[in-house]
C-alpha cells in the first residue's frame, strides 16, 4: 500500500505545474517551432518564425505537436511529453531492479521486487530527474532512451535475452530523434568502456548483432533523418551536424563556457536529496569493484533477509561507474556547457545512490521509514513549490502576462519590436508578429531612430516594443515619439510606441 502511495504521489508530482508560463530561452522556442510544424501540419521541418530552425531533431517536437493535438496549444500540452518520458525514465529503473532481483533469488515467486521500488523511489524523488521532467527542453527528451537502452543491455548482457537486444538498439534509434549523436555515440561508448573495465569481451550475439542491429537504429531514426535530408539537402547537413554538433562541441560559439570541472559539481548536486548517499556509494561499489565480489545470483537461506550484495552484482555496479564516466568526461571537454546536458548520467547515480541506500535500510524499518520521509517530504517541497513559489518566478520571468495584457487592449495585432536586447521568451507568446533580420533572428534595435524607422515602414502604424527597463527612459524622452507602457516584470517592459503627431 506505501508503494502504490508513492507511485501515486509520483504521477501527481510529475503532471502538476506543467501549466505555469515556459520560462527561459529555449522553452517558449522550442514550444513554438512545434507550434509552427503543428499550424502547417509538417512533422519534417521545423521552423521558428517562418525560418528554418535546424538546431535539434524533431523527438521532442513530435511529443508537442502530438500533445497539441489533444489538449490543444499550451504550456502543458508543450511539458506534458517531458513528464511522461521523466516517468519512462523511472519506470525503466524499476524494470532494471524488477529483473535484477528476479535474477538474484533465481525464483520468480520469492521475487518482491522490494529493491525495484526503492530504485524507482530513489529516481522519482531526484531533483535532476524531477526539474527537467517539468520542462519542454530536449535534456529528459535523451535521458529515457538512452537509460532504456543501457538498460536493455545489461539486461542483455546478464541474460543473453535477444529480446533486450532489440531493445538496446531499437531506443538508440529514439535517442538519435531525441538528441542527435550522442544518442548513438553514449551507448556504444558506455558499453564499451564496461566491457574494459570488467577486462571481459562482449557475447559472440553481440558482436554478430553489431550489423543488423545498427540498421535497426538508423531504421527508426531514419524516419526523420532521410526525409530531412531528401528536403534540405546540404544545408541541413551544415546546420545540424556541423554547426550545432561539432562547432557547439569543440567552441563557445552558442556562449555558454564553463570551467573544466563544472560538470563534477553538477552532477552531485543533480541527485539532491540523495548527494550524500550518491557520493558514499561511489566509494562504496569502487570497493567492492576492486574486491572481485560478484554475488547478485542465487544465494542466502529462506529465513534471512536479503542483503544488498546478494540482489545487486558487482557487473551492474561497474555498468553504472562506466555510465557516469562516459557524458561526465566527454561533457567536460566540451566548449558549450549547460547543466542539462549531464542528465543521461543520472540514471547511473541513481543505481549508485540505491545501491548505498538499499544497504543502509537493511534490517532496520527505521531507517527504511527514514528515507521514505525523506522522499516523501521531497515531494512535498516539489508540490509546494509548484503550487505557491513557481508560477510567480515563472509569470516574473516570462513575458506571457505583456502579450495577454496587450491583447486585452485590442493590440493583439501589432508587430514586436526588440530594443537594446533579445527576448526568447516572447517567440512563443507574441507567435507571428516579432519583426526578424533576413538571417530569422528577431531583430535587435539600437536606439529610438531605428524604432522610428520601423514605424515609418509600416506607414505610421504604432508598434509594441520590448525593451530592458534600464533603457525604457529612452522611448519616454524622445521628442519624435509618443511611448505608453503596457506592462513591466522589472527586467522588461513592453511599450507601445507610435510615431508624436506634432
């Protein structure tokens, strides 16, 4: 009953909040390029203000255009993809503890699935998992395949099931849609790198399933992919793979450097509440790794209690440290950085993290209430957060409340301006109307003249204009226009500009 408790309190954490205002710069862009393939009814090309937007492959489009068509456009039809592959990602944890215990007691019927519910309790309450599952961004979008596919692969590797093969290629298809090639890159490297760490050649069916078994991936991203390329040809090639793979990767082009290390702090900090246990539990396999203990198989007597060493086998324990290492070490090396792209190493701390706590309980309700607590009150701070803290950061942020104050004052069809800075957010808010260089950037003004001349352009029709408050004096002073302003959050202010009569 406490689990089906938990699991109830998951699916409410995961869907409530997915309707405050989309915040930042990527949610409201990557709502309306599926706003825009959605209104055209193209599921190929997607586009941002009528301009090509060759950034990111169409999984998570998909999800929204999908999500459109249910629940109509809205913050939460743009989320809801994200929370639903948050919980995949949950939901395959449990399956990997399901069949590890299951391999462990070696009897189906003694299985209690006790260290598959801890597993998934541990992964439903980590801040990392839970804050990207409520964002329409692309980071949750890669996380489930690539935790599906990893997982399909071990379970493969325990117990030559071909079944998990298909699995294992099959999600690395979805990952390729998801996030491009990393979505391949990750799992070959990770899989790899336990087969050396572990100092043991993978299965001849492996090696035998390295052809179809790629045909099989490029299949599924093939449904993407090849039509893309039969549409755009070169320019696609340019745009997705050499400038937002290898330029985003080996420069700051896209301006979001950070220090080597930056990623050996984020990591930790994304398995908030459970750091401290993630952290021993590193410690804790590499012992046990370095000791040779495999157990995890068929072992101990009808009357003690299982302990954590005899469910979780040393292989699944060197499986997680080569999971962690691969995104934390390529990352590293990366020009751009963004605290999301370590998200697909998640699911190994997680692993990690239950293994450490799994142990601690051991015997002891005490401290299996302890943790329960913890997660329990986890989710409350989520809910609270959500519920009272959250939409007032969102609305202060977002700029949903100028475009819906302007439409209530009958300027729902004036053209935007931006000056003295760019606002993302208002891509999806202010859909059609933000006045863009040739290039499908918004344009950036840099002065009064220039918003006089865009006015002049449009024959003296007034105009709305986004500007930083700190240059808002700006339109109020100038002689040759007449400014009111709509509304401000303290950071921007929207005005509506026309040209004085006088």
């Amino acid at each position: 009953m406490v689990w089906l408790a938990f699991a109830a309190t998951t699916l409410c954490v995961y869907f409530l909040g997915l309707t405050m205002p989309l915040v930042g710069p990527d949610e409201p862009r990557y709502a309306q390029v599926a706003r825009e393939m959605f209104e055209r009814g193209d599921w190929i090309t997607p586009t941002l203000g009528g301009f090509n937007w060759f950034e990111k492959p169409a999984l998570l489009y998909w999800l929204q255009i999908a999500s459109y068509n249910v629940f109509g456009v809205s913050e939460f039809a743009a989320r809801f993809g994200s929370a639903l592959f948050g919980l995949g990602t949950i939901a395959s944890l449990w399956l990997l503890g399901r069949n590890i215990e299951r391999y462990a007691t070696n009897n189906h019927q003694r299985s209690t699935n006790d260290f598959a519910n801890w597993l998934a309790l541990i992964g439903a309450s980590t801040v990392g998992i839970v804050a990207f599952a409520h964002g329409a961004s692309f980071d949750i979008i890669l996380t489930f395949p690539i935790t599906a596919a990893l997982i399909s692969y071990f379970l493969y590797d325990l117990r030559r099931r071909t079944g998990y093969l298909l699995g294992f290629y099959f999600f690395i298809g979805v990952a390729l849609l998801a996030k491009g090639l990393v979505g391949i890159l990750f799992p070959f490297a990770i899989v790899l790198l336990y087969h050396l760490l572990a100092w043991k050649r993978p299965a001849w069916s492996f090696v035998g399933s390295l052809f179809w078994g790629t045909l099989l991936a490029a299949a599924v991203a093939s449904t993407w992919y090849l039509p893309m390329y039969m549409r755009h040809g070169y320019e696609f090639i340019d745009q997705f793979f050499v400038q937002h793979h290898f330029q985003r990767y080996t420069s700051n082009k896209y301006l979001h450097p950070q220090p080597f290390y930056f990623f050996f702090w984020v990591l930790p900090l994304m398995t908030i509440p459970w750091m401290p246990f993630f952290i021993a539990s590193v410690w804790s396999a590499s012992k046990r790794i370095i000791s040779g203990d495999e157990a995890g198989s068929a072992t101990g007597n009808d009357s003690a209690e299982p302990v954590v060493d005899a469910i979780v086998p040393r292989s699944l324990l060197l499986f997680a440290l080569a999971w962690l290492t691969v995104p934390l070490v390529f990352f590293s090396f990366s020009g751009s950085k963004l605290p999301g792209y370590i998200l697909p190493a998640v699911p190994a701390a997680i692993i990690l993290t239950t293994y450490q706590v799994y142990g601690v309980i051991q015997g002891t309700l005490m401290r299996s209430y302890i943790v329960q607590a913890v997660a329990a009150g986890t989710f409350a701070v989520v809910l609270i957060a959500v519920v009272a803290f959250a939409p007032g950061f969102a609305e202060t942020d977002s700029v949903k409340g100028f475009f819906a104050e302007a439409n209530g004052r009958g300027l729902g069809e004036l053209p935007v301006l931006m000056l003295h800075g760019t606002s993302h957010n208002a891509e999806f808010y202010a859909s059609g109307r933000i006045v863009r260089q040739a290039d499908g950037r918004p344009k950036r003004l840099s002065g009064p003249p220039e918003v006089l001349g865009e006015i002049r352009q449009r024959d003296g029709r007034p105009v709305l204009v986004l500007v930083p408050l700190e240059y808002l004096q700006q339109l109020l002073d100038g002689d040759s226009l007449t400014a009111e302003v709509i509304k401000s959050n303290g950071e921007w202010v929207l005005v509506r500009v026309e040209q004085s009569q006088f």
